[in-house]
C-alpha cells in the first residue's frame, strides 16, 4: 500500500500553528503496551476499565498497585521512541507549537518537548488522598515494591499517583489549555491514539469544527478517519523514518 506521507510534511510545513494529540501507540515502540492492540495490549492481561476505575481503586486498590508495580513505576527505564523524538525536533523548529498527550509515561519530556499537556495526569506526582503529603516517583516506587498497598508515612491513608482514573475529572488548566492550544491551531496530527477516550477525542472535532486541517496516523481505524484531510492507518515506525528522511531531503531538519 503506499502512503503519502509528503503530504502529511505539506500540511505541517505550510502551517502556522500546528499541534499534535498523541496517545499510547506511540509509545508502544518504546516497549510500553497500549489499551486497545489485540495480542499484546494491557487488556489481553489485565482489565483496565477495572483497574483504573476509580471507584474500583478505593475499594480494592492492590489491584491497582500490583499492576502499577509492572506497568508504571518502571517507567524509568523506558526511552523515547522515533515518533517522541521527532515531535521534539519539530518543535525545536517551530513546526509543532505544541504536544498534547493522553500518555502519562513522560516519554515526550524525556525527548525534551516543552510545555507538553498530559491530560490524564502523570506519576511523577503522588499524593496521600486524606492528608495530601506528596511523594515523589522513586518514593512511590520503593512503597510498591515493598508492600501491596502504598501508604502515606504521615497518616497510612492510600498513596494516589496523579494520573486521571475512569470517573475523575481531567485537570481544569490542563484541560482548558488543551482546548485554547487547540483553538488557535489551523494543523492538528493525530498520532498512535484510537480517539475514543474523551475529552482527548474532542479534539479532532473542534480541530474540524474552526476549519483546521486534521492528519490521523495510527494503525487501527478511528472513528474520525473519514473526516480528516489526511489519514495512514500505517505503522508509526515506518511513518517517523519516513517523515524524516522528507524533511530531511526539504533540508527542514539536519542531515546527521
Ligand atoms: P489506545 O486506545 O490503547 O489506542 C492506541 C492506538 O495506537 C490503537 O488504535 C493502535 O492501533 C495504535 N497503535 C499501537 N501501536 C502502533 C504502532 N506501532 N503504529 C501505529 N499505531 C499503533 O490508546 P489511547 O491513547 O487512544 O487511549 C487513551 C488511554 C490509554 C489513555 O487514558 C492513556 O492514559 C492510556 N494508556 C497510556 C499509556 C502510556 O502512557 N504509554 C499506555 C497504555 C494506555
């Protein structure tokens, strides 16, 4: 099949204030699992709609913490993948303002974006849910390695990582600086996200809404495929060397 990818660096170079919406497809070549891949996502092992529902966290939450002790504060260990790094790269040049995420693995801060929107919040910050005592990521790390349940040293009530669980709000700044990103944008690309968890998924529409051009590249099908100007159901490995070596021939970005 053949994918054009041109067009996709068309787009983004004739921009003026382009965005990205990536969600966890991206980092799947990082070696992190996403929600919705058939064989190897997380909900082939566990369910996620459970474990990170929050009502599901209060009443059993070494469910949680079992999973978290795999999945999340290993973390540490994960390298950006091509897609992180050459969001970076392009905002370093000025062609992506901004990078609004539905990840909290901080894959795009590693890669050095700036000013990245995690809308479903981040475990770098954890918080005791009665007496609000803060705990850093490597704290929070050892309290799950050593017991089944993280506990606050002040009050032993549970220990909360900052992330956005089913049946909690999103952060109101993050959220209204999500939208007000998307707003001022005439580009938004889409990139490893099944856009079907909202309010990330109102993007594209509001994207469409105001008139903006709307790329989607991810491997399975969403439901705004027909409505963006450009979609490649492609594999986002092959889509970043790609697109590289575009910009690269463009001399848009380095040689090396
Ligand atoms: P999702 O619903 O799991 O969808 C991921 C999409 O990525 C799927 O449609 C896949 O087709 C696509 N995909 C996976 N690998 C590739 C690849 N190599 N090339 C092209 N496409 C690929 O994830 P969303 O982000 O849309 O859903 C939002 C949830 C997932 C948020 O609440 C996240 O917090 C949550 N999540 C985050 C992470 C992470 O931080 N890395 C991991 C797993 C889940």
């Amino acid at each position: 099949m053949h994918y054009d990818v041109n067009k996709v660096a068309d787009l983004i170079c004739n921009s003026k204030h382009a965005v990205a919406l990536t969600g966890a497809g991206i980092s799947t070549l990082s070696g992190i699992p996403d929600f919705r891949s058939p064989a190897t996502g997380l909900w082939s092992r566990f369910s996620a709609e459970t474990i990170f529902r929050i009502d599901h966290f209060y009443s059993q939450p070494e469910d949680f913490f079992s999973f978290a002790k795999e999945f999340i504060y290993t973390l540490a260990d994960a390298k950006p993948s091509i897609i992180h790094n050459l969001l970076s790269l392009l905002q370093s040049k000025g062609l992506i303002r901004r990078v609004i995420t539905q990840n909290i693995d901080t894959l795009h801060q590693k890669a050095g974006s700036q000013g990245v929107l995690e809308l479903h919040g981040s475990p770098l910050k954890n918080y005791c849910v009665r007496c609000e005592s803060c705990y850093s990521f490597d704290e929070m790390r050892t309290k799950i390695n050593r017991d089944t349940i993280a506990r606050c040293d002040k009050c032993q009530n549970i220990v909360k990582p900052d992330i956005i669980f089913f049946g909690e709000l999103l952060h109101e700044n993050v959220l209204q600086a999500a939208f007000n990103e998307t707003e001022k944008s005439d580009c938004c690309i889409v990139l490893g996200s099944s856009l079907v968890v909202y309010p990330a998924a109102s993007i594209p529409d509001m994207i469409k809404r105001n008139g903006a051009k709307l790329i989607i590249v991810n491997r399975d099908r969403t439901p705004y495929d027909s409505r963006a100007d450009i979609t490649l159901n492609m594999d986002l490995q092959s889509f970043g060397e790609e697109l590289i070596d575009i910009l690269k021939k463009r001399n848009i970005i380095g040689a090396s």
